[in-house]
C-alpha cells in the first residue's frame, strides 16, 4: 500500500471544477489544471453533497442533540507542504467558533493535542490529538474507560473537564522511536519527523522518488524491534503508533458517551473529515445509524461516508450554513 501511495506522489491530485457553485476560498493549488472529472460527478450521486443535502440532514437531526466532529488537515484547513504551516483561515475560524456556540464541537486530529490547539485557538471546543489518544473533553456522565488513563481537569472558566490517554503507558517506547527514527532518516533529504506525542509522524512530501524505499526500509527495520507499535499510511506520511484498540472512531464514541449519548437515539452526530484514518469515525456512525459522516475529497474514493464536501471552502460554507440554522432555532434546537 505504500508503494503505491508513493507512486501516486508524482502524479498530482486532479481538482475537480465544483458542481456546487462556491466560492473556492482561495484554498486552490493555482498551479494545477481544474477540470470536469466526470468520474467526480457519477461519484457524487453516491456520495451528494452535505451542502445541497442540507435541508434534509436538519429534517433528520429535529429534535435531536446535534453534536459536530472535525478533523483538521485538509478540512480546516488546506494540505500544505510544511505541515507546521497548516494555518486555517480567519473566516474558518470564525465558522467553527460560531457552530460551537450552537453545538458541541470536537476536533479529532492526528496532530498531537496541543499543537492542534495552537493551530485553532479556541476555548470551549473538545480537542482530541494522536488520532484520538489524547482526548480532553466533558467529565464523564457515564463511565466505561479505565479510570487509570483519566484525570479530571478544567476549563479557563472552571468547568470541569476529563483527560484520556489511553495509550499512556507507550510514552517512554515512543520517546525512544522518535530519537531512533530521526537518527535513522536524518541523511535522507526532505524526510521531517513530527512528534505528536502518542504518535510520531514521518512526512516524505520532498523526499525524492528514489529515496523514497530507503526510507521506508528503515522505518520498517526500525519498527522490526518494537512490536507493540506498527505504522499506517497518511497522505504523503508514514504514522508510528502504539498497537492498542484506539482510533478516531474511538474517540467519538468516546465524547459522545462523555456528553451523555452513549446509547441514545437522541444525538445526531456529523462528521466531517478527509484522511484514510477518518474512515474509522464514518464506520462508527454507519454502524450506530445516526448522524452525518461526511468526507472530505476533491477526487472520487472508496469510502464509509454517506455524504461529501469539495474542499476545505465548503467545509466553512457548510459549517457557516449549521451555525446559522442554529441561531435561527435556538428556541427548538438542541444546545450544549
């Protein structure tokens, strides 16, 4: 799978000209051809757009508990070469504070908690990092999880609030990895390591074609002497991570047992993602029947989302649509 994730670097992602009609938002690679995808179109009648499903999604989640999840990269904000410069715009910003105010709202990332908290800046959100291993959301009302991996804290305004690392015990293994792993690629041009603190992350966006299988080799060898870790693929990284039973659809269910739904038919989850690892969330939603899984993509893909956004501009265009609905019903809709 690796191999042909790197074959596909060379040849670079077709954006697809929107049959939405909105504005792109600047968030285009302008250096790249857009063109009708007809392949795209047959998609979308399989996958429609959450924007022009709207109406009906607010006709399902009536008299429900909405609550939303959003990964970052390439949902908030526009998948850049150098990933420490993944900054969301101040209109997305705006649009996430505003449906926050209306919803619960998580961001569940595969960037460590903190520097997804950097990158967002905002109170009154759920944040959970390390593809879900780090999880600070509201004190439980009910309790499944190991109370060892939990510890209370609180907000700036004194709610309280819990931490879940499940993975804790795997910090000094990972604290190894990530030394070993930049010795080892650190004379192979354009490798970047990013520690994301119960992950490590190996970027080969500018890793050259050729170099490209000595730096797997090596992460691969390296991984050989670890065997409670093991790697999966992003775009354009190579993610090291503890071997537990612990993804992103982990973490909604997580926080969504947190705020009370763990059984419920009162919630009405949506979320929206772009990455392989979000697939795991889309999976939880279609099992529990309920709710909006909603992908990210430019390009058609295999996917357990019911629905699809363009890019990055119609995940603000959507969100902006939600907040608005939101204020608009505050006497009938359900709030956090």
């Amino acid at each position: 799978m690796a191999d042909s994730l790197h074959k596909g670097k060379k040849s670079s992602e077709s954006i697809s000209k929107s049959i939405h009609d909105h504005a792109d938002g600047g968030y285009a690679i302008t250096d790249e051809p857009v063109t009708v995808d007809q392949n795209y179109i047959s998609w979308l009648r399989e996958h429609p757009s959450a924007l022009s499903s709207f109406s009906r999604m607010i006709n399902e989640a009536k008299g429900k508990q909405i609550v939303v999840f959003l990964d970052y990269d390439g949902t908030l904000s526009p998948i850049v070469s150098d990933p420490d410069s993944a900054f969301m715009s101040d209109q997305m910003r705006a649009a996430v504070r505003d449906v926050s105010s209306c919803f619960p709202t998580a961001i569940i990332s595969g960037r460590s908690r903190q520097k997804v908290y950097e990158f967002i800046k905002l109170e009154g959100l759920y944040y959970s990092g390390s593809h879900g291993m780090d999880t600070i959301g509201p004190a439980l009302k009910t309790n499944s999880y190991d109370k060892g991996y939990q510890q209370r804290s609180f907000d700036n305004e004194g709610n309280e609030l819990m931490v879940f690392q499940p993975a804790q015990d795997f910090l000094p293994a990972i604290k190894k990895i990530l030394t070993e792993v930049t010795k080892r690629t650190q004379n192979i041009p354009g490798v970047a390591i990013e520690d994301n603190k119960f992950c490590v992350s190996v970027h080969y966006r500018h890793v050259k074609d050729e170099d490209y299988g000595r730096l797997e080799k090596e992460v691969k060898s390296m991984l050989a002497n670890y065997a409670d870790f093991h790697m999966t693929n992003g775009k354009m990284v190579m993610e090291i991570r503890p071997s537990i039973k612990w993804n992103k659809g982990d973490a909604l269910k997580y926080l969504l047992e947190a705020l009370g739904f763990r059984e419920s038919g009162d919630v009405f989850p949506i979320y929206i993602g772009d990455d392989r690892t979000d697939e795991d969330a889309f999976k939880v939603l279609r099992e529990r029947g309920e709710g909006y899984p909603i992908l990210v993509s430019a390009t058609p893909r295999d996917t357990a989302a019911l629905y699809s956004l363009h890019g990055p501009s119609e995940v603000q265009s959507f969100l902006t649509r939600l907040s608005r609905w939101g204020f608009d019903n505050a006497d009938t809709a359900h709030h956090k």
